[in-house]
C-alpha cells in the first residue's frame, strides 16, 4: 500500500505558501534546502510521486507529478527545482534491475537520490561492473540524499552498425562519493547543485544503465519492466528529463509574473499617475502572459502525447522526440526572454538584491542555464528531420 497520502497536492502547497516562503529566504542563505522544507515535500508526496506504488511511492501520473512541482515552484523556487529532479529519479530507479531497486529501497523506500548527468568524470569497464572517478557538478538536493545518479561513457556501444558511446546512468551509494560545497551563485542558491567527488569506486554491473541500449532499442526493455508494469515506466527518458524541469521553470516565472503584476500596480509614474494604467505597461504584460500560457499548454501538449504513446505500446521515433524537446525547450527560452523584458521595463531598484524581483529574474537565469533547457541542438534535430537531412547527434 502506497505510504503517499491521497491529498489535494496543490491545495496544501497553497495552504502552507508562507511557511514555503520563509524557507525559501532560509534556504537562499544557507545555500541549500531546510530540513523543514524538505521533509514538507516528503509528506506531501512530492518527492516519491513517481515512485512504484510496491516500493510505498504515489506511482502517479506524470501530469500529475509536474502540476505539483509548478505549483511548489511558484511559493519555493529552489524548493520546486530540487522537487524537479529528485522527484524524477524514483521513475529511473524503477527502470534498473530488481538487485538494484532492492539495495537501494530495500530497508528504507523513501532514501533519496541526487545526479549530474553530464558524463564529466570517467566509468570504466572492470570485471563485474565499472570503476569510477573524477568530479560532476550540479547535483540539486544533494545535501539530504542518500545516493547519486551520474552519467558516464563507458566505452563504445554499436548502433545499428556504427559505434556511439555507451552512455548511461550510474548508481552510488552515499559512502562512495562525497559532495564539495562549490554552490556559490546569483541564483537558485537553495538547491545546494553541489559538486560531487568521487575516487576511484567499485560499481556492480547491475547498477549501470546503459541508454542506448534500452532507451533507443524497443526491442530490448529496461530490466525494470519485469517487475514495474505501469505504463508511466514506458515513458521516453530524455524527454521525461526534460519535463522535469521545465515544470519548475514554468512555476518560477508565473511567480515572477504575478510578483512584477503586483510591483507594476504600487509603481507612481513622473507624471503622477500610476504605471498600471500606462497602455505600454499592459500589453507588455499581456504579452509575457501569453507566452507563459502558450508554455504550459506545450508542457502538457509533450506529457500527454508521451503518456498516450506508452499507454498504446507505441515507440517515439527520434524525430518525434526531437519535436517535442524543441517545443518545450523553445517554449522555457521564450518565457526567460519575456522575464528580461519586464525587467528592462521595471524600477532600476530592481538591481538591488533586497528588491523582490531581482531574486526571482536570477532565479530564472541560472535555471535556463541548464544543458536540457537549451533549445539549439534540439531545434536543428527537428530541423533537419523535416528537411530530410542530417544533424549532428543529440539525446532525444
């Protein structure tokens, strides 16, 4: 039986919106979430959402998952980031082996894990699994999990007749890396996207999981599904990723929307009269409205057609994938340009860091900064598909 409450999620993140608040100023000091928030989140389910109903998680609906983490982004920046990407890694862990589920969730169902994707360290093949070592950075919500997932080459895996690397997700467990305090930045200070530090670690085989081999082979199904059935482990896994966060991205910047609305309305003008009855004033609103609305019907339009496609046991193909990437991706880029503009139109104290919108506009610019918010590669993938020619590759 699931241990998550069936509750009205988003009204209890509005119910305790002031307490969220406060520990977001906490969080942006100590540059890391408080244990108060966090386990806030654990109670309202946040973080397991995604898990397996037989490991005690809510085993609910992605759209259900990301509607959640908007509303948590909304009163708790740092917070619906973190919620983001921890919330996201009980959906990969389902999709490793049994043994792996087992040593991970076997004594406690609701230890947590941190990552960083990006295969910045080394994994090397060694007899019975991979040794690994070096450094990968920006690993949210580190401070109060108990594993980590990283991503590394290890060595070339054929595709279909040509070599690509052998990408893919790696599991550690908490005594075999550490974290190294690198988290000094203007903005998202309270995910703690520390650094994490590894040396020289023993990894078993079935704690690695390869991605092209399962997540572009349907011939050839995560291990995971033998015991995981849901068709939400169907989902694809670099779009699922990429979901993840434009969801707390999308909440950050309604938070700044209506945060710039509210300023907008107490403005006086040099002329005397207020600044909300400046014609200039409302279109320029109503444009970044429409923006941020166009940007969640995306978000939705992407989680509805990957669930309708695993519910149908129908493959995505590449050029699908990249459709959907560059329609979410293009849609975070347009939300952050309509944020610089209502700042370039805003009050100059918005430059001072006490000013409550220049803690959000550093919020939303650190965010968009991530790897898997950028819409360039995704963009000229889909580009070329529909010109019937080649792009460079990307992970779709």
């Amino acid at each position: 039986m699931s241990v998550v409450a069936e509750i009205d999620v988003v009204a209890a993140l509005r119910r305790l919106a002031p307490e969220l608040e406060r520990g977001e100023q906490q969080a942006t000091t100590d540059r890391m979430l408080t244990s108060d928030t966090w386990k806030l989140m654990q109670d309202l389910g946040i973080l397991r959402g995604l898990q397996p109903a037989r490991w005690g998680g809510g085993e609910i609906s992605l759209r259900n998952q990301l509607t959640h983490v908007y509303e948590l982004a909304r009163h708790a920046p740092s917070a619906g980031w973190v919620a983001g990407v921890v919330g996201s890694h009980p959906w990969q862990i389902a999709l490793f082996p049994e043994e792996t589920q087992q040593e991970l969730w076997g004594d406690n169902p609701a230890h947590t894990n941190s990552s960083s994707y990006a295969p910045t360290g080394k994994v090397e093949k060694a007899p019975g699994g991979y040794r690994v070592n070096g450094r990968w950075s920006f690993s949210s919500g580190g401070d109060h999990c108990q594993a980590v997932i990283l991503g590394g080459n290890a060595g070339m895996f054929d595709m279909g007749g040509f070599e690509i690397p052998n990408y893919g997700s790696i599991l550690l467990l908490g005594d075999q890396y550490k974290l190294e305090d690198t988290w000094h930045t203007a903005g998202l200070k309270g995910t703690g996207s520390k650094d994490v530090v590894v040396d020289d670690q023993f990894v078993p085989e079935h704690r690695f999981l390869s991605h092209p081999k399962y997540e572009y082979n349907p011939a050839c199904p995560p291990p995971g599904f033998e015991t995981n059935k849901s068709t939400l482990y169907r989902l694809p896994w670099a779009v699922m990723f990429n979901l993840v966060l434009v969801a707390p991205v999308l909440g950050l910047t309604r938070r700044f929307l209506d945060q710039w609305a509210a300023e907008t309305t107490e403005r006086r003008s040099n002329w005397g009269g207020s600044l909300s009855d400046d014609p200039l004033m409302q279109m320029h609103l109503a444009n970044a409205e429409w923006v941020h609305d166009a940007a969640v019907k995306k978000m939705f339009e992407a989680v509805d057609t990957i669930t309708q496609a695993a519910e149908a046991d129908v493959y995505l193909e590449r050029p699908e994938r990249a459709r959907i990437r560059w329609n979410i991706t293009k849609s975070c880029q347009e939300v952050g340009q309509q944020v610089n503009h209502l700042v370039r139109v805003s009050s100059g104290r918005t430059a001072f860091i006490d000013h409550p919108l220049h803690k959000l506009f550093q919020d939303v610019t650190t965010a968009l900064g991530h790897a898997f918010l950028s819409s360039d590669a995704v963009g000229q993938y889909y580009g070329a598909s529909l010109l019937n020619t080649k792009a460079p590759e990307v992970m779709l």
